[in-house]
C-alpha cells in the first residue's frame, strides 16, 4: 500500500524530462501589496526572438520596470521569504511594518509552485508577521501531502508516506511546538516543513530535498551605496579567493568583458593582510580609485560568481543602478551565458534595456503602483513584434494605463 501510494504521489515515470523551475508565486497582503498579485513563470508568449531569455518552457530571465515606491524590492523579499521559513536563520526583511497598512487581514499569503521533473509541488503558508505562521501546506501532483492549522492547533499528516516519510515522529514534533515557556521567550513556533526535513532520513532522490537544494539557492541582491564600501572582513575572505591566478584573471576578463579595460594586481603586504591594484607603470590602489560602475560589478561579482554551487533563483534589484546603459545591457548578456538555466528576475529604471534584442514583450513587466504586474505583450492592444521599438513606444505612454 505504501508503494501505490507514493507512486500515486511522485511520478518517476521516464517522460520527458523538466529541470527544477519555479513556476508560479503568488502573495497577498504583504508590505504594499494588499491584493493578490502573482509571476507566471509559465506564461510565454511564443515569440522566436530572445529566446535565452526561455529555458524548458518556462521565463528564466525577467525585467520588471515600475516606478519608485511601487515596491519592486518588497516583491523581491517576498519571493525569498520561503528560504527563511524553510531554514531559519537570518531573515532578509526582520523590521518594518509586515502587514499591508490598508488591510483589515490579520496574514500575509505566500504560495510557492515548482515543477521537479515531472512532479508538480506547491507550499503555501500564511504568517501573522516576520516571525509566526498561522498555517501552512504541502501538495504534491494535487495530493495534500500535510496541513497545519498553527492557530486552531489542526494537523494533517495522513499522507507523509507519499514522500516516505510515514516514519516521522510525529508527537516529537507537536512537543517541540508545546514548550510551555515558549510564549514567554518570544520563540516563533517551528515550520513543520523544516522539521520534517531536519528530521528524517529522506532519499537523495526525494522530492522534498530536491525542493531544499532549490530553495537554498534562491538569492536577493539590492544594489545601493552600502555596497560599494566592503567591510574589510569580507575584503579579506575575497581576496583569499583571488589568490588563485586563474580566479584573478577571470575577474580581470569579467570587468573587461563589461566594458572596464584593466589589469589587476593581488599583493600581498608585510602585515599579511592582501590588496588589489590597478595595474599601470605605478600600482593603483582599486577600491580607492575605481568608479561606482566598477565597483558595483566587483560586488556583483563577488557575490555570485566565486560559488561552489550555482544559484538556481537569483532576484537582482535595480542592478544596473551604477551603470551606463550599454554595460546592463553586457551584464544581462552575461548572466544568459554564465547562467542560462537558472531564474533571474532583474528590476530596473532603465528604458535602454527595453529592447527586444536583450528581452522580449512576455519577459519585460510593469509593476503598477496598485500592485498589479503585467507583461508588455498583454499591456497593449496591439500584437507586439520584433521589429517594434518597445522603449518608444513606453516613453510615448503606450502602457501608461498599466503604471
């Protein structure tokens, strides 16, 4: 009986075969987000033009456009969110209000849905604020695998076999929720999806583990002034890295690939500590002379491209704050080639990027101040084609009404 159910559950059957995706998140009353407001990965248009930005079907590489405060950044700590529900720690967004400041709802939704080969998960949880759930689901192909009403103290999990997981101690768990000091101390009651996964021997091969390698590799990065001035705490770890020729170079080739024609130098001082130059007749010190462009590529590069592991979900928040319109428009030529499968949502003010030869009209978005999010191809009457001048056609108020 076991056996039947968990293939009713997870289809291993050998079809045609689609990677790990993101298909669909969905959120309501979070920030200034107060209705629902969804992003199809799934929904493309067919267009035979810019065709990296697709990958199995799916959008793997996004431009939103919104103008300031429609919260291109809440959206992007939305997205995140599940990885600190999933593992704790460190969350990106701990102050600040929570909740939707017009709404008289008492949680904000989340709701997850990936595609792992040929099995369809969704997770979605509601929380009362940063720190406590009120609910939370698991369905896998249409079957709830486990539901936790945290308010009511209402539990599901009649159907943990299909993940083999039936052996999960499942009183374990409802004591860990039950300290009696735990109001006292303040302490957010624990996701069962993370306890379950902490606390069971799943197979390689399960699809909740394949849901934890994914999430674990969901990154948010926000482009500001903060950035540019690097502690030298993780100066030092970086410079580590470049110690190796081959990484150096490929620094060196990055920055010129972008439009910066340099060559670095890594020294290492009598103290031991390690600095980078400007490589000319005389050294250059880099951090104290390199322009803000040249510095926010560093970082850029810093914080994605030494990684043992590539990211599989990465949201780049107005990444080309600090660059000239022809370098973003290299840097999302680079990330289609360093990064071609994984999901990448890019927002930005620049009107040069709009352009079908980087993008297209179903991976280009408008966020509206009323939080609705459209793709150019559906924010028009008109059947938008490659030869269209989509940035015209923007500064003219072709898609005013969708702002």
């Amino acid at each position: 009986m076991v056996i039947l159910l968990s293939y009713l559950c997870i289809n291993n059957r050998h079809e045609r075969v689609t990677r790990k995706v993101l298909k669909k998140f969905t959120l309501k009353n979070y920030k200034n987000f107060k209705d629902k407001i969804s992003i199809d990965f799934d929904n493309t248009a067919g267009y035979q033009f810019s065709t990296d930005c697709i990958t199995d079907g799916v959008i793997s590489k996004m431009l939103i456009y919104g103008r300031n405060a429609t919260g291109k950044t809440n959206l992007g700590k939305a997205l995140v969110d599940i990885y600190t529900t999933m593992f704790g720690g460190w969350r990106y967004d701990d102050t600040g209000i929570f909740l939707n400041a017009d709404s008289m709802d008492e949680t904000a939704t989340f709701s997850y849905e990936f595609r792992f080969e040929n099995n369809e998960l969704v997770y979605h949880y509601a929380r009362f604020s940063n720190q406590e759930l009120r609910d939370e689901e698991l369905i896998i192909n249409g079957k709830t695998i486990f539901s936790c009403e945290f308010k009511n103290d209402k539990f599901d999990f009649q159907n943990l076999e299909c993940v083999n997981a039936e052996t999960a101690n499942i009183d374990r768990y409802l004591q860990s929720r039950d300290v009696g000091d735990a109001e006292e101390l303040h302490e957010p009651k624990l996701p069962f999806l993370r306890w379950l996964i902490s606390n069971v021997a799943l197979n390689n091969d399960s699809i909740l583990i394949k849901l934890a390698n994914y999430v674990r590799r969901m990154l948010i990065i926000t482009v500001g002034d903060g950035m540019l001035r690097i502690p030298r705490r993780k100066n030092d770890s970086f410079y580590e890295l470049l110690e190796d020729p081959n990484r150096l170079k490929d620094l060196e080739n990055f920055l010129n690939e972008m439009g910066i024609e340099c060559k670095l130098v890594l020294k290492k001082l009598p103290d031991g500590q390690r600095e980078l130059y400007f490589l000319h007749e005389k050294l250059v010190l880099f951090y104290e002379t390199a322009s803000s462009g040249t510095l926010a590529l560093v970082d850029l590069y810093r914080r994605l491209i030494p990684k043992s592991w590539e990211p599989s979900f990465i949201y780049l928040d107005e990444f080309d704050a600090f660059y000239h319109y022809e370098m973003a428009g290299k840097v999302i030529d680079f990330f289609k080639r360093r990064y071609p499968k994984c999901q990448i949502i890019m927002t930005s003010h620049n009107t040069n990027l709009m352009t079908n030869r980087l993008m297209r009209p179903d991976c280009l978005f408008i966020l509206s101040r009323i939080g609705t999010l459209t793709p150019l191809c559906n924010a028009t009457e008109r059947e938008l084609r490659e030869g269209h001048n989509l940035e015209k056609m923007y500064i003219s108020g072709e898609f005013d009404r969708y702002e």
